[in-house]
C-alpha cells in the first residue's frame, strides 16, 4: 500500500489563525481525502481532493473554512481557517488505489489543539 | 439510518478468547468491506478486507460477510492485550462513497 506522509503531527494554534497540513503519497493517486475525527468520535469526511478539479465537499464543510489544493498526483493540502476551540480534532487525509473497490489507507493524522 | 452500524461497546475479552466484532450495513448494493483497527492517539490501520460472501481468513483474524442479512464480522482468535483497540467497520456503498461506523472498542484483559 501506498506510503502517506502527512505534517505537522501535532499543533496547538490560536484561535483565529489558521493552520495548512501537508499530505504528501509515494505513489501516483486519483483520489485523496480529508477526515476529521474529534475525540471519542468515528471519522467524518470533510472533502474529496481529486487533482485537476475543485475538491467536493461534504455537507456540513465549506470551502472558506477549509479550502483544499490538489496541484498534483502526489500532494494536497487542507487549510483551517479562523480556528476556534471546536476545530480541535484529529485531522486525517487517505487514499485509495485506482482499481475499483479498493480500500482506503491513512496518514499519521495531525492532531490540533485550539486555544 | 446510518449506513453502518457497530455496537460501539465497549468489548471486554479475557486474553486467549475470541473477541466477535460485528457490523451492519443498510446499502444492499454495496460490494467491498473492510475493517480497520485504530489504537488511541493513531491512525486507523486496514487489517482485513472482505468482498464475497462467506469466511476470509488471515492469521489470528477471519472476516465473515453475508450479503443476504447486510452483515459483516471480524472474529479475533486468541485474543491478545496489544489487540486492544478501536475497530471500524467500512463499506464501499454502490455510489463508490466509502462509510466508516462508529467503531466497537475492544480491551483484552491479561
């Protein structure tokens, strides 16, 4: 399975600034995605980053909040805007293989601590 | 409805038994199942995947679909204390979107 680097690990911010983190994969991919997994929760897709194309977003999740790049196979990236202390969560970008019904592998996530 | 289903526990086992996992999906169309364990403070890590009816198996663990009853399990032999976890269930459902269940906690207790 594909090698998925993602940074930072961990952060803590302000309230109000915002934070990029980073997905880089070793291998070619269509297909990247963004979860959001707070605390004692399951994951939560936040948006769907495939490369040429504007992300799709999940209801519930705007593109002023969280605006995605996908400028090639191998990278994206997911900015929280305007933190406040309910964005504090895990943040969690995957992928999937190109063949159908493929599963979906993680990155480390990036846990953020919103003060 | 949620799409899937997991009895969020939690699941305590003593060490050497063996833990049932078990996972309900409502989408009949959906074809791919996978299960997922997540330590705390990790990422979710794929440890199975399932696509056709019957038992898979892989090492200490085995995945059980059946398409019929929309319902999917993970059985743990001899269960150990390092496989305490959170273990997420996924299906791919017929519009290609993936959808995780809330997760069942499992504690093996030495």
């Amino acid at each position: 399975s594909a090698v998925i680097s993602q940074k930072p690990s961990r952060d803590i911010c302000q309230r109000g600034t915002s934070l990029t983190i980073q997905c880089q994969v070793d291998s070619q991919v269509t297909m990247m995605f963004w979860y959001r997994q707070q605390p004692g929760q399951s994951l939560t897709l936040i948006a769907t980053a495939n490369q040429g194309s504007e992300a799709t977003y999940e209801s519930g999740f705007v593109i002023d909040k969280f605006p995605i790049s996908r400028p090639n196979l191998t990278f994206s990236t997911l900015t929280v805007s305007n933190m406040s202390p309910e964005d504090s969560s895990i943040y969690l970008c995957s992928v999937e293989g190109d063949s159908g019904g493929q599963p979906q592998h993680f990155g480390d996530g990036t846990r953020l601590s919103i003060l | 409805q949620k799409e899937v289903e997991q009895n969020s526990g939690p699941l305590s086992v003593p060490e050497g038994a063996i833990a049932s996992l078990n996972c309900t999906y409502s989408d009949r169309g959906s074809q791919s199942f996978f299960w997922y364990r997540q330590y705390s403070g990790k990422s979710p890590e794929l440890i199975m995947f399932i696509y056709s009816n019957g038992d898979k198996e892989d090492g200490r663990f085995t995945a059980q679909l059946n398409k019929a009853s929309q319902y999917v399990s993970l059985l743990i032999r001899d269960s150990q204390p390092s496989d305490s976890a959170t273990y997420l269930c996924a299906v791919r459902g017929t519009g290609n979107q993936f959808y995780f269940g809330t997760g069942t906690s499992l504690t093996v207790i030495p």
